[in-house]
C-alpha cells in the first residue's frame, strides 16, 4: 500500500486515478480548485481525501502537500500531476493571462507538486513521480501552442528529475496520453473526433481506464529500474 497524492482528480483521467488507486489499497487524496461538487462525489465514492487548491499557486500547493502528510501520518510515498488546463485558439490571438493559465496550471503545478513532496521520498530512499503528459506534447498540435508547451515542459521536467532523484532511488515517468474520453474532449465536434480516431492506428478512443493501467504499471515494484521515460498511450498515434 502507498500513499499517493494526484492532482486533478475531481473529473476524468484524475478521477478515474483516484478510484482505481483506492480499490487496490492505496491510500489517496487529491487535489481539485474549480468543481467541488464532482470531488465530493470522487471523494464519497472512492474514500479519497478531496483538498482544494491551485497548484498553479505555489504557497497553495504548499499548504496542500502538508495536508495530505499529515492524513498521511507524515509521508508520501508516490505523487500523479495530472491537473490540466487547455486552451484552443490561434497563437497571434491568446492573451497574456490565458498563456500563463495553462503553463502555470500544467507545468509550473507539476513542479510545485515535486518540490514540496519529493523530501519524504529521498528521506525513504524511494518514491514514484508520475507526470501526466500529452501526445500533443511530442508533436505539437495546431492552435493549441500552450497547451503543446506545457506538455513538452513535462517530457524535460520528467528527465531532469529522473536524473536528479535517481541516486535516491525514486524514479520520475511521464505518461502521455492520446485521444481520450473526457470531458475536455466532449467540446470537439463530431468530424474532429472522427478524425483524431482516424489518425490512431488501434482505431478508437482511449479511455481513462487506458491511462490508469500505465499508472499502476510505473508505481509497481516491477518498475523500479525505470525511470525518465515517457510512455505514449495513445493507441499509436504519436509513432
């Protein structure tokens, strides 16, 4: 059994982290900002702890991560980021503030997360960072210029952190998903949708059980020798 903080973990792949985590006998909370209603019902139906807070503000994320050690009766064994944010527009007309949402959200609330969680680990001498990437993060996906930032961020956080928490044993893997059902992917009409399926050489849409699968893979002891990887899930799309 681990303790494992996610974040994101009100709706989609988060949520379905949260609940297949505690049914394997994992001890889990999670951290939700905006839909407090879906993370009392994530929250009701798994037994996970629910935390509000903005990772893309450092001193919440702070103050999160305390939360959590102390339900935790003083360690984290493993940390999912997975909150995210995106934004689809022409690059020459996104704004200031919507660029800094999505970095801040998707990358700098990774490193927050990392930051303050890491030292029960290293103090262990093992833990499990998993970062939720993106396919689009590999190869970049027209009008979503952040939101493909962002998740390129994570592929270079994910290795430097591999190497630097290596010698302490806790590994660091980044999981990149494709075309998943969520609800950040309802909005997308039915043509788009046809085509993304289109593109993806298995011929469907992932699932969040899909991503679930990678994750319990790389908090397994069989994945102890791996680290700095980034794993696609995404039905061969990004090949």
């Amino acid at each position: 059994m681990k303790n494992i903080l996610i974040s994101g973990g009100s709706r989609g792949i988060g949520a379905a982290l949260v609940k297949g985590l505690c049914a394997d006998g994992h001890r889990v909370a999670f951290l939700y900002y905006h839909h407090s209603e879906a993370a009392e019902h994530v929250a009701a139906e798994s037994g996970a702890l629910p935390i509000c807070c903005d990772v893309s503000n450092p001193d919440a994320v702070k103050a999160a991560v305390s939360v959590a050690r102390r339900e935790f009766g003083g360690k984290i064994d493993a940390i999912i980021n997975n909150a995210g944010v995106s934004h689809i527009g022409l690059s020459r007309d996104i704004s200031d503030d919507d660029w800094q949402n999505v970095i801040n959200t998707n990358l700098s609330g990774a490193m927050y997360m990392t930051r303050e969680a890491q030292g029960d680990m290293i103090a262990k001498g093992c833990g499990r960072i998993i970062n939720i990437g993106s396919m689009w993060g590999k190869t970049g996906a027209s009008c979503e210029v952040a939101y493909s930032a962002s998740k390129a961020g994570l592929r270079g956080l994910t290795m430097a952190l591999a190497k630097e928490l290596g010698p302490s044993h806790v590994t660091v893997n980044c999981i990149e998903p494709g075309f998943i059902d969520t609800e950040m992917n309802k909005s997308l009409d039915e043509e788009t949708r046809a085509s993304l399926v289109n593109d993806t050489p298995i011929g469907r849409i992932g699932t969040p059980l899909d991503v679930l699968a990678a994750v319990r893979f790389f908090l397994s002891d069989e994945a102890g020798f791996i680290t700095g990887q980034c794993l696609g899930v995404d039905g061969g799309f990004a090949v």
